[in-house]
C-alpha cells in the first residue's frame, strides 16, 4: 500500500501511541470480496499535505508475529511477519473466529463482538496481566462513551493467553460496543440493547433503539449490503448509531423511514432515534473524539465513472461517465469525518476527491480538507446535491481502504506534541488493481482535528496480492498495549512498544 500521509518520527510516534489512554467499536462492500486480482504498479505517490511530511518518518521494521501457547494454528503454523515501528513486538494474543470490534469493561477485560455467531466473547487476561482492582471494577469510568479509559496502573508483560468465554448469545448480528459506567451498550442489525455489566456477567437487557433497518425489514426482500451498526455514547450520554446504506449506489436510503446512510442519534435513555448526519454510506467506524465531537470512519462508494470531459485513458477521447480501472483505484477517498447536526457527506451524489489536479491522470493526491465533486451517474447536473456547498472532509484515506473500527484515545499530560489520537481497523480492497492492503492506521489529535494518515502496522496481505489477515479493529488497554481484531484470521494481537 502506499502510505498516504506521514507526519511524525517514529520517536514520536512510539512515544504517543505507548502513553494513549484507552478506546473502545456493517460489513461494507469493500469488505466482501470476489478474487483479489493480481498486482499492477503502484498509483502516483502522494503530495501536497503528504508531500512536506512523508520524508521526516522512518520506515517500519519487520517483526516476526509470535503466537501464545494454544494459538498457533493456521494461519499462524507458519512463520508470520509484519511492519511495526522500529523495536515493537506483535504476539497472537487470543483466537477469536470472526472477531469484529472491541471495547475494554470497567474492570478490565477485553470484550469481542461477532456477528457471524450471534455474541459477544469475554476475553479474561491470563497470567502475568494486573488482576482487576476493586475500585477498576465498581468504580464508573470518567467520560460517559467507549473512549473512557479503564482505570491506568502498570502491568507486567502478558505471559498467557487470556480465558475466553461467552458474555452474551443469542443476538442478530451484534456489532458495535460501547460502555458508558457499567452499561453496556450492543448494537444489533435492528435494535440496540442496554445491559448492566458486574464482574464478568450481564443481566437485565434492555431494547433502547428498535426498529433499525435489515435485511429482514418487509421492504427490503432480504437485500442489505450494510445491516451491520455500530454505535457511540456522546458526552451527554446520547447514542450515536450507523445505519449503512442497502447497497452501493442505492439513492432511496435517502428517502427510506428510518433514513438509511446516516448516522442516527438517540435521547441518552433511548427512544426514537432522529437523523445527525447524512450522506454516510457505510460509516461503520463510529467514536467520540477527546472534546466529545463525533467521528465516522466511512466505506465509500464502488465503480464510480469518470466525471470530467477529459481523455484519462489516452484513446484521445473525452472519458466522462465511463467507468475506468484507473480512476476507480483511487476515487473517490474513503472519508474520516467530523459530523455535526446536519452534515452531509455527499453520498451517493457527490463524492469527496483527492486529486489535486482534477480529472488529470497521474495528479498527485491529497487527503486533508478536500472537497466534493458531482458523481457523473447520480448528480451530473448538480440537481440532487449542490456538491461544491459541503463543507471539506477533515482528512482521509486512499480509495476502498475500507475503514472499519475506529477509536480514540487521550493522554493527558504527555510531554511534547504528539500523544492523542485515533487508531482506524483498514480491512483492505476488493474493488481495486492492485489491491490496497490491510493495515492499522494512526491519526494525530492536534488543535481540536485529526492530522492525516499514518501507518502503524501492515503486513497483512502477501506480494501476490493475497492475503493472511485483515484487521478490523485497535484500542488500546490497561497495560497501554495495542489490541488488534483481525476477523480473517480469527485472531485478537497484542502489540507492545520498545
């Protein structure tokens, strides 16, 4: 993959991501895959914000994927290796078939939701972790969302794999997870369910949210590309949701009851949900930033057509309305948002760009602040969505990415100018030649915004263009390591700074 933007030593970066506090959260179309076509060259490298910062980071070094006694099997009965920072390790930390988002409990174990089964699974640290204190255990967190952190003492190094058990079965398609106290919140694909949470056990469930569209709504016939959700407590307690779109290009979810493409919001102690922000295709990475802002890490569209009156392919022929490999590999960006009341992310009318020269083939690429451009098939003559009024995405990743969880974490009181910042699952490409690979992406939170993108830890997907893993997920625990979900190995890792 090409790194799209890098902003800070590894010194730096090390630094932060040891001291972050913790963070705890709808398969996209990039995430169901045909055959991973085979490798081409590279698209161009990218400039502008990448361009005066890409030089300062020193390239990741290979470390060896080390398995835990009891998770060696396939596909870690081979020797497995990734790209980290300079002196990080990386160790299979659990096995968890499907594992999907992650969110840390108040006294101290990891939670994994998944919707392929239908639970969620209790990851309980083994030997060598810090025991859970009573005040971790009964004590409510801090700040009422998935970001707060439980309580932050030293730890020895994990030495076991954890004990794994079922917390809660039984569910349709749970996917997002979000604690706010000892409440837990799960999102189903159509509801979203409250519980009381005390010391490893769940009890008193509670429908919140209902009536969330699926594929078993009447009207839809079965047909959901998205129906997985994921969702968020806001600082004043309200719940965030996302609801995906039906399909790729499926302009009614605009129109549906509940609109679908958005990201709903819910009175703190539930209720009907009324829409926050809209236009968002598949905005499965949902989290609440240190100011209490609301970010969504979004699956964007597929196959989009060439919008400019311009030969691209060099036949000597304007290309505008075709659908164009080359384009398609980078277009449109895969946007990382701040919504507000209101906001509208375009979708399926107007599409975000990264080309700092528009429609030039070859342009270099930018992902911060940019702006939207009519879709050619859905909004040719502006009519829809006056594209040019939305307000620039904050910053973003390249095309079919495909972003899945994302997280915060703060750390208050870090020496220097780096330490905050947002840890994003990307699960890798299908509708791309070559493909983009998986990777685990870091974005600094700097003056009240995300900085752009970093690699943290790739790897993931082979020269061929095959693959091996694909993360989903990274939060940050207790002991300050990394966990990362990874659904096709079915595997939860373990990552530890120098």
């Amino acid at each position: 993959m090409q790194t799209i933007v890098r902003a800070a030593t590894a010194g730096a970066l090390t630094r932060g991501l040891t001291a972050l506090a913790v963070a705890a959260l709808a398969l996209a179309a990039c995430s169901d895959e045909p055959s991973i076509p085979a490798p081409e060259q590279p698209s161009p490298a990218p400039s502008g914000d990448a361009a005066s910062t890409a030089a300062d980071v020193p390239e990741l070094a290979e470390t060896v994927v080390r398995p835990l006694p009891g998770t060696g099997a396939a596909p870690f009965d081979r020797t497995r290796r990734l790209q980290a920072p300079p002196g990080w390790s990386v160790t299979v930390w659990a096995r968890v078939p499907s594992a999907r988002l992650l969110a840390w409990t108040p006294d101290r174990r990891l939670l994994v939701s998944r919707p392929k089964f239908g639970d969620v699974v209790e990851l309980i640290p083994g030997q060598g972790a810090t025991a859970p204190t009573p005040q971790a255990a009964s004590t409510p967190q801090a700040a009422p969302s998935q970001q707060a952190a439980p309580s932050q003492q030293a730890a020895p190094t994990q030495q076991a794999a954890p004990t794994q058990r079922t917390l809660v079965s039984g569910l349709n398609q749970p996917h997002g997870l979000a604690f706010t106290g000892d409440t837990l919140y799960v999102a189903e694909s159509d509801q979203v369910d409250r519980f009381t949470y005390r010391a490893g056990a769940v009890s008193g469930k509670q429908v919140v949210v209902d009536g969330l569209p699926d594929a078993k709504s009447p009207e839809l016939g079965g047909k959901y590309a998205h129906a997985l959700k994921s969702v968020a407590i806001g600082a004043d307690g309200s719940l965030y949701i996302s609801v995906g779109s039906t399909g790729n290009i499926s302009a009614e979810d605009r129109d549906a009851d509940p609109e679908r493409a958005t990201i709903l919001r819910a009175p703190a102690g539930g209720g009907e949900p009324a829409v926050f922000a809209s236009g968002v295709r598949n905005g499965t990475g949902l989290a609440i930033d240190p100011d209490g802002g609301v970010w969504t890490a979004v699956n964007n569209r597929d196959n989009i057509a060439y919008p400019y009156d311009q030969d691209y392919d060099g036949d000597g022929d304007a290309d505008r309305g075709d659908v164009l490999q080359a384009y398609v590999n980078d277009h449109p960006l895969e946007p990382l948002a701040r919504l507000t009341q209101g906001r509208d992310l375009g979708w399926p009318y107007c599409n975000p760009d990264p080309d700092v020269n528009p429609g030039e083939k070859g342009t270099p690429l930018s992902y911060t602040r940019r702006p939207f451009v009519r879709d050619v098939q859905t909004n040719a003559d502006g009519g829809k969505l006056d594209c040019a009024a939305l307000p620039p995405v904050e910053q973003g990743m390249g095309a079919h990415s495909a972003p899945l969880g994302l997280s915060f974490a703060t750390s208050p009181g870090l020496a220097g100018s780096y330490g905050p910042g947002a840890l994003v699952g990307i699960h890798g490409s299908w509708n791309r030649t070559p493909p983009r690979p998986p990777e685990v992406s870091f974005f600094a939170w700097r003056d009240g915004t995300l900085g752009p993108q970093q690699t943290l830890l790739t790897g993931f997907q082979d020269a061929d263009g095959s693959r091996w893993g694909r993360p989903v997920m990274a939060v940050q625990g207790p002991d300050q390591a990394l966990y990362v979900s990874d659904d096709m190995a079915g595997a939860v890792y373990r990552v530890t700074p120098s």
